[in-house]
C-alpha cells in the first residue's frame, strides 16, 4: 500500500503508509514549531493535497530555522524532515533560495542538507 502526495495533479511522492504517517506528523511538529500551516492537506483515500503557496512559505520558514541552527542534535533531528521536504519543494517547482543541485552562492550552510535531499531523490519512482 502507499500514500500520494499531489500537488494539483503532478505527484510529488509515493510513499509507503508507514513514512507517510511518520512524515505527515514530522509535519505537524514542524508547523507547531514554526507556528504556520505547511499547505500539506490531510491524507484522504490515499492521497494528500500540498498547496503551493502555503508549502512555499512553510519551506522558507523551515530552512531558514535551519539555517539559523547551531546546536548538533538540533541539526541531527531536523536534517532529514528538511531534506525531504526540500525534494518535494524541487519537484514542485517551487524556489527554495539554495539549489538542490548544488547550493547557491551563500548557501555553503546547506551543502550536507542538499546532500542528503539528492540521496532521497535518487529513489524517486518514476
């Protein structure tokens, strides 16, 4: 079994219940934390509806909190919601301001974080 996530109707990831739960309420915590929605709609039949505008502001807000972190479990326990929200943000089309590819000039803090977001993109069915 596995669970979509549809931006209008492009599919930005397939997953399996068991990550779709762990993320959706990864999700959840990072919207507390951030204190804004994340345009990551409820799990209906299956598939989750991601509002782009609202998921743009939330990855802003996510990577900037990042970026502003120094302590290293903080980065530990952030790193890999941040990653997978920063493919879903690229295979949106949304400007995330650092390249997955390769960061963008001042966005040296985000080569590890980039690293990790190409690693999960590489399982990306296609």
């Amino acid at each position: 079994m596995s669970q979509y996530f549809d931006l209008g109707d492009e599919m930005l990831w397939n997953s399996s219940n068991g990550v779709s739960r762990m993320f959706q309420r990864q999700v959840a915590l990072f919207e507390a934390e951030l204190g804004i929605p994340s345009g990551v709609g409820p799990m209906e039949n299956d598939e989750c509806q991601v509002s782009s505008d609202s998921f743009e502001t939330f990855v802003h807000a996510l990577l900037a909190q990042h970026r502003r972190a120094s302590h290293s479990v903080w980065l530990a326990l952030h790193e890999g919601f941040a990653a997978t929200v920063l493919v879903l943000a690229e295979r949106a089309g949304l400007a995330t301001g650092i390249g997955m590819a390769a960061p963008t000039e001042g966005a040296a803090w985000a080569a590890g974080l980039c690293e990790k977001a190409r690693e999960l993109d590489r399982v990306r069915p296609r």
